[in-house]
C-alpha cells in the first residue's frame, strides 16, 4: 500500500488512478491522517434473469420483415 500527501494526490493523480486500477491500494494523507483510499473498482453485474427475458421474447410479435431490410428502409428514407 502506498502513502501520499494530497498536495501530491492532487498532482499525480492519474498516475496514482493507474496504480489503484492495476491492483494497488493508494491513502491519501492529510496532515498525517488517511482521509481518502483509492482501490481499484469492481464492476458490479447484475445476473440475468432468463426466465422473465423468455418471457418477454415470447410475448413480442415476430417482425414481418428483416432487420437488415427495415434498416435499409430508414437509411433510403432520410436520403434526398
């Protein structure tokens, strides 16, 4: 773990960032005393629900044509 004063952490801030995501915890310091911690962030994921998903695909009407056609239709329409 690395220490630095905030005058510093004001002042090296990105490399300080680059540490903290590479697995390196950083305290900041204010007048001797940890006010601040950077520590490298965990994305959060929230887990699929499949079944309420199946649901919801299952409830949709099928399209009556393509997705490659009905993108084709919208570029040819904004065109002059």
């Amino acid at each position: 773990m690395q220490t630095v004063n905030l005058v510093e952490a004001k002042a090296h801030l990105s490399r300080l960032v680059d540490l903290a995501k590479d697995g390196e915890s950083v305290c900041i310091l204010r007048r001797g005393k940890v006010v601040a911690q950077l520590v490298k962030a965990e994305p959060v994921r929230k887990p699929i629900a499949v079944s309420a998903l199946r649901l919801l695909t299952n409830a949709m009407t099928p399209q009556k044509e393509s997705a490659a056609e009905t993108v084709r239709a919208m570029r040819d329409e904004a065109r002059y």
